[in-house]
C-alpha cells in the first residue's frame, strides 16, 4: 500500500551514507523530523556523513516524528580509537609477573 502524504503514518528513509544536508532533504520529503545529538550544530553541518540512525530504515513512525541520526567523527573531533596507550607512567618494576601474596616457601603449598 503506497503512502500518500495525507496517511498518520510515514516510513523512515534510509538516511545511512547520506551527507548532512542530503539527509535532511530526504528526511523532509518523507515527512520525519532529524536529530542529531553528537552535533549541537547540525543544521550548519553539510559534508559530514550519517553512519547511524534510529529508528531504522523501513519502519513505520507518525508524521513528524524524529529520527536520531549520528555522523562520522570529522579530522580533530577525536575519531582515533581508544586514546594514548603508551607510554604507561609509572613503568611497571621488572622482572614479571609478581605475587600479590607472600612468596610461599613451596610453590605448591597453597594447593595442599
């Protein structure tokens, strides 16, 4: 059943690799509503790419509803993983591994 523009109900775009801009325009032509929490300014944001959305493409939502989309880190926005690794301060004694407990005078003492 095709939806006309007069139906409650309107189905999401696929708004995943669209540029901003173009995600808007698709999102208005279906009747949703976008919103994107990672950029305060979003209705300035052209180039960056969607790489999330919910709800997701296909489903079925009222008119006017929002869809929360979510962009691509851009250069300097801190895209690079999990942060510094190393070096690690204080530098770990060497030698090992090391026992939290006292060393036992028989390495299997603590099994008997």
């Amino acid at each position: 059943m095709p939806i006309t523009p007069k139906t409650p109900e309107v189905r999401v775009p696929r708004l995943v690799g669209l540029m901003a801009m173009d995600a808007r325009e698709a999102a208005a032509r279906q009747g949703v509503q976008l919103a994107a929490p990672d950029r305060p300014d979003f209705h300035r944001v052209v180039v960056d790419y969607v790489v999330r959305q919910y709800p997701p493409p296909g489903a079925e939502v009222p008119r006017g509803a929002v869809v929360t989309v979510w962009f691509d880190l851009g250069e300097g926005e801190g895209g690079g993983g999990a942060g510094v690794r190393e070096p690690r301060l204080p530098i770990p004694p060497p030698g090992g591994l090391r026992r939290e407990l006292d060393e036992p005078g028989d390495a299997f003492e603590v099994l008997r």
